[in-house]
C-alpha cells in the first residue's frame, strides 16, 4: 500500500503515471472504435428520449399499430389552378418516386381499385346494409325494431314512402346513380347511398386514382409515400430528402404554377436534426473559444492552453465511449447537453494551475496532492448529481448522466495521471486575475463586514432581509408547464404547412385515439356501432372534426339481420308500390325476391372486408392471436381535429361502453409532472448525503455552511425563474441538480481555504472565478437553443450558477472562518 501510496505522490514516477495514462486512452480509444464498426450510432429520433409507459397489452398493441401507421409517413400536397393540372402533376410525382424503390415505397393517393373491389364484396351483401337515415326511416331503433322480429315481417310505417321519392328524383334527375342495371337489383337505389357513407369526408374526391382535396378554392392533389429506412435514421433523411427535391424540382419544370405544401414525420426529424447539429456545432464552438481566451487571459501560456484542451478531449473520449457501451447509441441531444461537460470538466485544470500560480515553487506532484481531497470530494458530489439525473425514466436524460458523469471521470484521471508530468513547469508571475481575485476578496470582506465594530455591515443586513423577500416575491409567480411537446418544436414553416395539409384532409389524423374491446368480435362490432352514435354526437359538438371508424365498414350481425328483415318487409309488403312507382317492368320480382331468398345467411366478415380493404383498414382491426399476451379483440378509432380532448374524454368516461381514449403525449405528460415533483424531492435527499459525506472531513457545521451555499442558489433560481415568467418543468428540475452538484464544488473549495489561508484563498477565488465564466459560457449558451427542454436545462443553470458564484465566497463568513485577505 504505502508502494502505491509513494507511486502517486513521489514526482520521480511522473513519467510512469503518464504512460499509464497513454495506454488508458489507447485502450478506451481502441474501444470506442469497435463499438462503432459493431453498429453503435448517432440517434436523432425526439421519441427515443420519452419514457417507456407500461400499457395493457392490448392497449400497446394498440399504440405500436398507430405509431407505425403514422411513422415515415410522407404527404405532399399539390395546389393548381386546375383538377386536370393537378392530376397530371401528382401521376407524374408518383411516377418519379416510384423510381427509387430503395428509398420511398407504398406511393399512392386515391385508391380507386380497393374501392372498386369493396363496392363490388358490398354489392353482393347489399340486403345487409342500410344507412342510419334509411334504418330510422324503417323505424329501426339502436336497439332494434319491434316490427322485424318475427319471421313474418310486420307492416312498416309510412314513412318508407320517402324511400321511395328519393329513389324517383334519383331516377329522373341528371346527376342520379340509377341504370337499368341497378334498378333490377336495387329498385331503391339504397346502395349508392351506403357506399357513400363509406367515405365520410365528404370533402375529398378522386379522380383518376389522385386524391383530390381543396384550399382556398384551388384544387389539392394529395400524394402519401412511406420512408423505407427511418426518418430519424440520417441517411434515410439524407435519401429522402434528395429524391423529394429531385421529384419536386421535375415538377416545378413542367408545372411551373404548381405550389406544393409538405407534412410528415421527415420534415420534423429534419428539422430537429439541423438545430442540434447546428446548436452543436455553435455553442460547443463558442464554448470551447471563450474557454481557451479565458485560459489565455489568466495564465498568459501556451501550455495551461494545451493541457486544457487534452483535459477536454480526454473527458469527451471517456464520455462518448462510456454512452455508446452502455446504451448502443447516442442521442443528438446528449451531445447538446454535453457540451455543457466543457464548463464542468475545464475546472479540474482550473483549479491545477490557480493553486500553482498561488504556490509558484512547488511541484505539480505536490499541487495536485494539495488540491486532490476536495477535487475528489468535487467529482463524488458532481457525479451524485448527474447520476441523480439519471434515475429519471427518460432514456435521454439517462444518457446526458452517464456522458456526463464518464466525462469529468475522464478529466480526473488525466488530471493525476498526465498533469504531473506535462503540467510540472514553471508559470508566469501572477497575472492581472489573481490580483483581480484578491481585490474582489477584500471588497466582498467590507460590504459584508463593518471595518469599525467587526459586525455584519449595513449591507449584509439588507442582503439578509432582501433575499428572502426576492425569494417569497418569486415563488408567487411560479408556475409549471409539463406539456410533452416541449421537448421539441418545429419551425414554424413546418408547422404551418402541416395544419394547412390537415386541413385539406378535413382534420387528418392525431396520435391521441380511441381503443374499443370486447371479448368477441360480434360484441366489438356492437361497441363500434354505439361508439359511432357517441362521437358523431362529439362531432356536432365541435370536440372533434372527424373520426375513422370501423363501424362503418362492419356491422354487426345483429344489425344485418335487422337491415335483411327490414328489406323483407319492403320486398314482400311493397314491391308492387315500389315497380309502379318507378316504371319498372314487373318481370324483375322474381329474381329480385330470390336474390333475397339467397342472401338471408351471407353476412359481412371481417376477415373478407380487411384483406379486400388493405393496409389502412386493416391495421384498425385487432385480433387475439397465439403471439398475444391478451385475448381480447380491439379496434382503434382514429381522431382528427381534436378540439377539446377534455370534453371528449369525460363523454367517452361517461358513456359506459368498453371505450377508452389512448393519449400517450397526456400520458407521458403527466408522468412527466411525476418525475418534477421526485426530482425536486431528490434534491433533499442529494443534500442530506453531502452532508454526511463532508462531516466526516469538515465537521457537521462547515458541511451544513458547504450545502446551504447552493441550497440557496437554488432557492434564488426558482424565484428569478417565476419573475421572468419560464414555467417549473421537469428539466428545470434536473438542472437544479446540477447547481446543486457545481454549486457544492465551489463551496468546497472555500471550505478549504482555513487550510492554506491567504495564498490558497486568492487561488481558490481565481479558480472559481474562472470555473463560473466556463460553466456559464457551456450551459448558459443552451438558454440560447430553440429546443425547450435545453433552453429551460440552460436557463436554471445560467440562473444557478451565477448565484452560486455570489454566494460561495461567503462560506468563510458563515462559518466564522473570517482571514484578513490580501494582508
């Protein structure tokens, strides 16, 4: 032991320890490089830093089916003067996307061959199908009528005559449905009526298989394209990306007129994708320059530059390659937050080179033994902090904690290991700042202590009576916000041109939904059918524009077999009213009495509605099956325009039906609210270790003095953060840990100076000083990021350090550890 005690201390093994320190970075180096030919990657996908909610089975199965069905999604929207133009122009894109099959697949628009198949599966099921206008005109009730019971039909009531007028101004009029063809079949006409019902926005058309919508009068073709790899992959954005502008430039060529408006998973994953490339690129930049001048400024020598540097490269090889073994890939917006590993992993050198430039002749063994208690104290107390961070259930913020907490491990070691060696050299006479340093020490100690009677000053007084009133003034505006779409927000064009596509698409599609069960297929099919009545009432009130439902593609038995009895009735009651009235040849009863016969058992199934339908459909439908953990049979009623998901859920709360409204963003929101509330209570728990932990070398006052440093900044903070009107969230409530784990650092410091009294203090003071211009130089910048979440992690620490900064130097003070400075 006292070998290895004696290896570490003595400068005679410098250059062994730097060889060990070489053959580290060698091996972690060698390391980070397999991790990535394995397949470790760069992650841009905001979803991957939400939570993981556990939902019932049926309820996840339901979530996967509609995150797949909305993921890489891609809509373009073509607006022309013209229908014609439009169509040409969309045939034409669809034609130049399918030409890279490698990068878009599944491109279409309006599906007019599906259509025809379900018009021409429908037709033969025809006697099955009623519309709800035509069952209240057959006085069939939600629960059925009492006339179509028995097997002998009962007479039906008079208003059926209206069927029948409707079917003569069909008949007649120059727009009607009505053949010869059809009328043998259907004298009626009830079908085309039911296949309408069949596409309930009515705002949209097709025309030539284009999808056909409108805005501001104009005409919209809609063309839809699914990404083959990721929109959140980089490549997949990079292929997408190319070809859609390649496609979009043809058709500007041919069809200079054309405007186009674009929405989709691509353009927000781009979009996010640039921002932390850029926020990366520039605030790492500015963040890396103001460290180096403020390095150049103090020591006025290349080599403290240098070392600086190796200690940052060596804190973000370790971070990186610590990220990447643990979690297979890094997210973007952990290297957002780890730039902030700049203002943090930099003090280690800091602190080396104050203490040198205080104590000029001894060497950088001995300096680094002198200040390596309290920077050990310091990485302990930082790596509680960022670990702290960690517990929370956001993959991200679990990924920031260990970059983070790798990071500055790997400034330390090279701080014991490297700096004995590459540091062991002799500095410059003090420079300005260390003086600068000592003058602000005096001044600090005559604001705070009266120079006649050695008592608090007037102004220490007034601080004492001000702060808690700032503090209580703040804490009276604050307020929290935990919406889940903090996290990231597209560019406003982005935006726009989404709401203008949903628009045309009459309120398209959200993510929040409703998920119908039932332990039978026939009992969903009744869930769905009273589910209709239930959001068309939502309709009518204005909480949703549309919705897609099943239940317009799949009655339930029971309700077939009312629609066969009620066309009975008709046939065997009426059919003669209903051929004179229309003029047609009485030769068709027979046929059309046996087509009816014939059809009294062929009901609509499921299975042959959904393989005829395809993907779109079919993907609302869930059935048990072997590889499910629940035996229950769902389906997802998809929600568009949602106007007041509150109302809309107590509607759905109230109705007792086996419904329930999905709404994983509330969801996550609200555990989000959870995780502010333990983060802010985590806070107490991380002070009352430091304590523990500094009494065993302080003393349970000074441990106490060391803790109510930052305890206060944190205080401070909340307050300024209710003043300017930044709402509590739960990455306010991270970064608050960070000041607490900084913050203790600074004190630490301080708490040190008894040991080493006025050349210590004047080098604590500089190191501390420039540790603050870092730190708020790394995380101060992320107040600058357009993404929330940075912003408020940057907010709360440019807040928190900054009042760090104030407070620190009193530790001597409130302590009673007063030493004349600079005397």
């Amino acid at each position: 032991m006292s070998r290895l005690s004696s290896w570490f201390n003595s400068p005679q093994h410098a250059l062994s320890r730097f060889i060990v320190w070489c053959l580290l970075i060698i091996v972690v180096s060698g390391y980070g490089i397999n991790l990535w030919q394995a397949g470790a990657t760069i992650q841009s996908n905001i979803l991957a830093m939400l939570p993981k909610i556990s939902e019932a089975p049926l309820t996840q199965t339901a979530l996967n089916r509609v995150e797949k069905r909305l993921a890489d999604q891609v809509y373009i929207g073509l607006i022309a003067d013209n229908k014609a133009e439009a169509v040409n122009a969309a045939t034409l894109l669809i034609n130049q996307l399918k030409q890279e099959p490698s990068v878009f697949t599944d491109v279409r628009s309006g599906d007019s061959h599906t259509m025809q198949a379900l018009s021409k599966y429908y037709f033969s099921k025809r006697f099955m199908l009623l519309t709800e206008k035509q069952r209240s005109t057959l006085g069939i009730t939600a629960q059925g009528s009492p006339l179509l019971t028995s097997s002998t039909p009962k007479p039906l009531p008079p208003q059926w005559q209206g069927l029948l007028t409707a079917a003569q101004q069909q008949l007649y009029s120059s727009f009607g449905f009505a053949s010869s063809a059809l009328l043998t079949q259907d004298p009626l006409l009830l079908f085309p009526d039911n296949l309408l019902a069949l596409a309930p926005i009515n705002s949209l058309s097709t025309e030539q298989g284009i999808l056909l919508g409108s805005s501001q009068s104009q005409p919209v073709a809609i063309v839809i394209a699914k990404g083959v790899q990721s929109a959140f992959s980089p490549q997949g954005q990079a292929d997408q990306s190319r070809v859609l502008t390649d496609s979009l430039a043809e058709i500007s060529r041919q069809y200079p007129q054309i405007d186009t408006i674009q929405a989709g998973t691509l353009f927000h994953a781009q979009a996010a994708t640039d921002t932390a490339k850029f926020e990366i690129s520039t605030i790492g930049s500015i963040s890396l320059i103001g460290v180096m001048l403020l390095v150049w400024f103090a020591f006025r020598s290349v080599m403290p530059l240098s070392l600086a540097a190796v200690t940052l490269s060596s804190g973000f090889l370790f971070a990186t390659v610590a990220t990447l073994a643990l979690f297979g890939e890094m997210h973007l917006l952990t290297l957002v937050f780890g730039t902030s590993l700049i203002g943090v992993a930099i003090d280690y050198s800091f602190h080396f080179y104050c203490e040198k430039m205080a104590l000029k002749n001894q060497s950088a063994t001995q300096v680094i033994q002198r200040i390596l208690p309290a920077l050990t104290l310091a990485l302990v107390t930082s790596s509680i902090a960022f670990i702290a961070i960690g517990l929370t259930p956001f993959p991200g913020m679990q990924q920031v904690a260990i970059f983070c907490a790798a990071g500055l491990f790997g400034a330390y070691l090279t701080l014991v290991f490297a700096y004995p060696l590459l540091a062991n050299h002799r500095l410059p006479s003090a420079t300005k700042a260390l003086s600068w340093a000592s003058r602000y020490l005096n001044w600090l100690n005559t604001i705070i202590i009266s120079p006649t009677d050695r008592k608090l000053s007037k102004t220490a007084i007034v601080m004492m009576v001000g702060i808690p009133l700032f503090i209580g003034l703040g804490f009276t505006q604050l307020s929290s916000d935990d919406d889940i779409r903090n996290l990231q927000q597209s560019p406003d064009r982005i935006v726009q041109a989404e709401n203008q596509l949903r628009q045309i698409l009459s309120g398209g599609t959200d993510n929040q939904f409703i998920l119908a069960s039932a332990d039978s297929e026939q009992g969903l099919l009744s869930q769905l059918e009273q589910t209709q009545s239930l959001l068309s009432q939502a309709v009518e009130a204005n909480e949703i524009q549309s919705f897609v439902s099943l239940s317009s593609y799949l009655p339930s038995k029971l309700q077939q077999q009312q629609n066969y009895q009620a066309y009975q009735a008709l046939y065997l009651q009426h059919l003669d009213d209903i051929t004179a009235g229309l003029g047609i040849d009485e030769s068709i009863k027979p046929a059309l009495l046996k087509q009816l016969e014939q059809a009294s058992s062929q009901f609509i199934e499921p299975n042959a509605v959904l393989n005829i339908a395809g993907d779109d459909l079919a993907a609302l439908w869930l059935a048990p099956s072997e590889h499910s953990q629940s035996q229950q049979y769902g389906s997802i009623i998809l929600l568009g325009g949602i106007n007041d998901l509150t109302a809309l859920t107590q509607r759905v709360n109230d109705s007792q039906l086996s419904i329930t409204v999905v709404d994983k963003v509330g969801e996550i929101s609200q555990l989000m609210s959870q995780f502010r509330f333990i983060t802010l209570q985590l806070l107490a728990l991380v002070c009352a270790i430091a304590i523990v932990i500094f009494s065993v070398r302080f003393g349970l006052k000074l441990a106490a003095a060391i803790v109510l440093v930052p305890v206060s900044s944190i205080l401070l903070t909340l307050a300024s953060l209710g003043i300017v009107g930044s709402p509590l969230s739960l990455f306010h409530a991270l970064a608050l840990i960070l000041v607490l784990g900084i913050g203790i650092d600074y004190s630490l410091f301080f708490a040190s100076v008894k040991q080493h009294k006025k050349a210590g203090a004047n080098g604590v003071m500089m190191a501390v000083f420039m540790s603050a211009c870092s730190t708020l130089l790394a995380f101060g910048l992320l107040a600058l990021s357009q993404t929330n979440a940075i912003h408020y992690f940057g907010l709360t620490l440019l807040f928190g350090i900054g009042f760090t900064f104030l407070l620190a130097p009193l530790i001597s003070f409130i302590t009673r550890e007063v030493t004349q400075y600079g005397k």
